[in-house]
C-alpha cells in the first residue's frame, strides 16, 4: 500500500532529475550558438573553435594525401561548415576528403565540391577494360599487370610462352580508347621478352 510519505520517497528522485534538466535545458538555450562543440551538451567552460583553426587543422590533412601541386584545393568555412572545391586525382581522393574532414573538431557541415580528373578517371575504366580482354584469352593472366596513362597501356609481368605474350599485347592492342601498347611481359625461364 502506497502512503504519501512513501509516494514523497519515490517521487523525490524524479523531481531533482526534472528540475535539474529544466535547469540545462533553459542554460543550454541561453548560450550562443556554436558556443561547444557538437553534441548538444552545455559546457559553459568549452573551448570556441574559430573558422580559422578549422581550415588550418583541414588544410594539414589534406596536404599530400589530397591536395597536391597539381591538384589544388581551396578550403572555406563559414560556421563550422567546410565546402572543399578544386579537382582531385580521383574517386579513392575524393572519397578521402571525406574522411579527413569528418575528423576535424568543430566541423559541422561539409559541402564537397571537388571533382576528379576525366582523364584519370577514363585510364582507370581502360585499366578494367583491359584486364578483362587479356582474362578472355586462353592464357594465365594473374602475373599479368596494367598500367595506363591516356590511352597508353603497358603490360608487365610474367607468362608462360611467348605466344602468351603475343595474345596479351594483341587483346590489349584491340581495346577502344588504346593509342599505344608497351608490352614488357616476360616469358618464364627466359630473361628478356622480345618486343612486339
């Protein structure tokens, strides 16, 4: 049986709990915005990250992993939002811009603009293009290895004869938007490919 002075005793709790979050909350909405970092939570002694900070700590990390000389980046931010516009090398850099930025302290929005280089972009799809090629020909193509550069393909790595070699060069040569193919495959039990 439930008596007042029990009542009292079970309801004190939630009484402190109720007003020590009214107490928060009103605090929490007399602060300035951005005053703490993400989270919601009213620290009153929080340290203010400022925009500058922020662009700096961003523009650390994308240094050499992202940005380069090449491919430059400009950083804004406004309010804690980063809007990242330029070009990359990539989809794997703009994918990592992602990361980096998400790390930052004090970020709370991100635009990204950034684009990825066509031209790197098209010797990447050529790079599958012609390792499937090179897959449908009856020879071992797992030591077989592709590089492109704008429509310039070179082949490496190892076969078994020098037939191998020859259809490896032949099925690359036959791929739309191949300009030219440097075939340095080797042949197993032989030092030095002949060119084709």
């Amino acid at each position: 049986m439930y008596t007042p002075a029990r009542l009292m005793w079970w309801a004190t709790p939630v009484l402190v709990l109720a007003l020590v979050m009214t107490g928060s909350i009103s605090q929490t909405m007399a602060q300035p915005w951005r005053s703490c970092p993400v989270g919601g939570y009213a620290i009153t002694a929080c340290p203010v990250i400022s925009d500058e900070v922020i662009r700096d700590q961003i523009a650390s990390r994308l240094a050499g992993s992202v940005a380069s000389a090449a491919y430059p980046i400009t950083i804004d931010v406004c309010n804690g939002v980063v809007t990242l516009r330029g070009q990359v090398d990539n989809r794997g850099k703009w994918d990592l811009a992602y990361v980096l930025v998400g790390r930052v302290r004090g970020v709370v929005g991100f635009n990204n603009y950034l684009t990825t280089d066509p031209t790197n972009e098209e010797d990447l799809a050529l790079i599958g293009r012609v390792k499937t090629a090179i897959a449908r020909q009856p020879i071992d193509s797992a030591q077989i290895h592709v590089r492109t550069n704008q429509g310039v393909v070179q082949l490496s790595g190892m076969v078994n004869s020098e037939f191998d070699r020859y259809d490896a060069a032949a099925a690359a040569q036959a791929v739309p938007g191949v300009t030219a193919v440097y075939n340095n495959i080797t042949v197993r039990g032989s030092s030095v490919g002949t060119p084709f």
